[in-house]
C-alpha cells in the first residue's frame, strides 16, 4: 500500500538497488529489495529481518512514499 508510489516506479528502484535479488547485500552492507540499512531504521530491525522480502519492500515503499511526500511529489529529486 502506497500512496505516491505506483507500481512501475516501485519495481524500478528495486530492479536498480538489487536487482531483484531479495538476499542482496551491498557493500555499504545495506540488504534486500530496496538495500535498506537497519541501523538507520526506527524501529527494532535486525539485518536478518530486513532479508524477508515482504518486510523489505513494506519498509522501502513506505521510505519511497516519505520522500516523494517531502519533496511535493517530485519523483526527480529523490535520489
């Protein structure tokens, strides 16, 4: 569920952090979908809880939609 976020758009930042690839870690060791860091999080996340896929993408969906939210929806400007 997402408010600013359409679909099209959703799977495009995750085919561009992780390729799809739900076990990602990057080398700033940000994990999953949508490469999120679990020390930046509010919220009692552990690494291995950001790797189930469904939270991933709840918790980078709902980071997305803050985003665009704080800059007036332009999508152009959010990374």
């Amino acid at each position: 569920e997402s408010q600013y976020v359409d679909p099209a758009l959703g799977l495009a930042v995750v085919r561009i952090l992780s390729n799809f690839d739900a076990a990602a870690v990057g080398p700033a060791q940000r994990v999953g979908l949508f490469q999120l860091d679990h020390t930046r999080l509010s919220g009692a996340y552990h690494k291995a809880d950001l790797l189930d896929p469904y939270l991933n993408i709840k918790i980078g969906l709902r980071n997305l939609d803050d985003l665009i939210k704080t800059n007036n929806g332009d999508i152009k400007i959010i990374y």
